[in-house]
C-alpha cells in the first residue's frame, strides 16, 4: 500500500506504522482500515496543511506574563489532516 501513496501521505503512513515497535499483522491490517479512512477526508485548507506532529510539554514554552506560545523543533513537521493528532483519552 505504501508504495502506490502519494509522497506527502507515505511519510504519515510510515510515521503511523513505526509507532508500533514490532506490529502484529492484525496491527497492520488496524493501521491501514485507520489511514484509508483519512485518505477519504477532504483535503482542502480548511481540514488539511502542515502539521507540527510533535506538540508535547517539551516543544512549546508560555509566557506566563503576555499568555503567548512560542512552538518549536519542527523536525516532525508534515502535511496531514488537521485533526489527525488529536487523541481521546476515556
């Protein structure tokens, strides 16, 4: 699959499949269902533009006294779905 990908959308699949440290083929297979589904979202700029993909505790600083956010390392940046990173804990 990863081969008949456009180059933008190869370098999330990979990044998706190398978060798995040794994946199962049902893993795979989970992956994949996962990654096609975004594929069929909307691409537009609305819903699809660079991403950092690494916004954690150690890549921002705020500025207690103005409330601004400096973001750093962008080493991890892609183009991606907006809402591709956003996680739900339950």
């Amino acid at each position: 699959m990863l081969e008949s990908t456009p180059a933008h959308l190869r370098k999330v699949q990979e990044y998706e499949l190398q978060s798995l440290k040794e994946p199962t083929e049902d893993q795979r297979k989970a992956k994949s269902k996962h990654l096609n589904l975004f594929h069929k979202l909307p691409q537009d700029n609305e819903s699809y533009g660079l991403v950092h993909f690494d916004f954690s505790d150690g890549n921002y600083h705020v500025d207690m006294e103005t409330g601004a956010i400096t973001v750093f390392d962008f080493d991890n940046c892609m183009y991606c779905w907006y809402i591709y990173k956003v996680k739900i804990k339950c």
